[in-house]
C-alpha cells in the first residue's frame, strides 16, 4: 500500500511538474499509448506470433524432456529394491544428468540472454526503434518537451534535452559538471 501511494504521489509531483512548465509556457507535453501503437503494426502482430509460436514449441521440448526424466525416475523406483549399489549409482547420475541437460536447455531457451531474447532482439527491437524515432519525430514537429507512455506504468519515451536539469541539481549539490 506504501509503494502504491509513493508512485502516485511521485506522478502528482511529476505532473504537478509538467503543468506548471506548460503554464508557464516552458515545455509542452503529450502522452501515446504504445500497447495501442504496436497492436496496429501488422509486422509487430507477425512478429509476436512467430515469437509465441517458437515459445510454444520449445516449452514442449522441454515438457517432453521432463516427462522422460519423470519416467525413468518413476521406473528405477519401482526397480531399486532389485539394484545393487552400482547400478542405482548409474542411474541415479543418469536421471541427475538429465535433469541438468532440460535445465541448461531451459535456461539456453528462456534465460535472461537465451534464444527467445535475441530472437525477440531480433524481431521486436527494429519496431519498437521505428516507433521510438516516430514519437521523437512527432515531439519534435509539435513542438513538444515531453512525451509519456500512458501504457503499464507511467513512463517517460522522449524528453528534449533542453529541459534536463540534472547538471544544474548537481551545481546545487555542490558538485561540478
């Protein structure tokens, strides 16, 4: 509830901010919608079903890769009474390495640098750089300082460095440029 109220009282403050910079004739601002935006590109829409689909297909390589390891873990309880030590050593290190091999492939996959990212890199950003450079353009044409994205949390797509304060905060700190 604490967080809830600050980031609201943080947009009060960077609204508050932004009209009196347009009241007194400063900077103007205007805010786009980028959900909107990328919902009407057609090869945003392409893009994001390729993604998807690729997505779809390696989680149920992955799938089949557990069910494997569940199987085998499943049989060699049913057999361990009838192991002796060295084959329950062999398979035991048998399902743990392939529980490593649909970890690493999971991770290879979906991780924070895996393949679903760079192909996201791939596809997505050459869009979404289109859009940026659009907004930029429109900002630029209508004269404007400022634009948000009204889409998921308030943020800032284009500010005209002419308003960037933040050299003056650090003078007033006490700190040089």
């Amino acid at each position: 509830m604490k967080l809830k109220n600050s980031i609201i009282c943080f947009l009060l403050v960077i609204l508050s901010g932004f009209a009196m910079a347009q009241s007194s004739g400063t900077a103007k601002f205007g805010y786009v919608d980028t959900d909107y935006i990328l919902s009407q590109i057609p090869e945003y829409k392409a893009a994001q079903s390729e993604l998807d689909k690729t997505s779809v297909q390696w989680q149920k390589e992955i799938e089949t890769k557990y069910s494997e390891i569940d199987k085998l873990y499943k049989a060699y309880q049913a057999d361990a009474i009838l192991l002796t030590d060295e084959m329950k050593k062999k398979r035991e290190n048998e399902i743990v390495n392939k529980e490593k091999e649909a970890k690493d492939l999971q991770k290879s996959r979906f991780g924070v640098d895996g393949e679903l990212f760079k192909k996201r890199q791939e596809l997505v950003k050459p869009i979404q750089d289109k859009v940026y450079n659009a907004i930029k353009a429109v900002a630029e044409k209508s004269g404007l300082g400022f634009i948000l994205d009204k889409s998921g949390q308030v943020s800032i797509l284009y500010a005209n460095s002419k308003y960037d304060k933040s050299d003056d905060v650090l003078v007033f700190l006490g700190y040089k440029k």
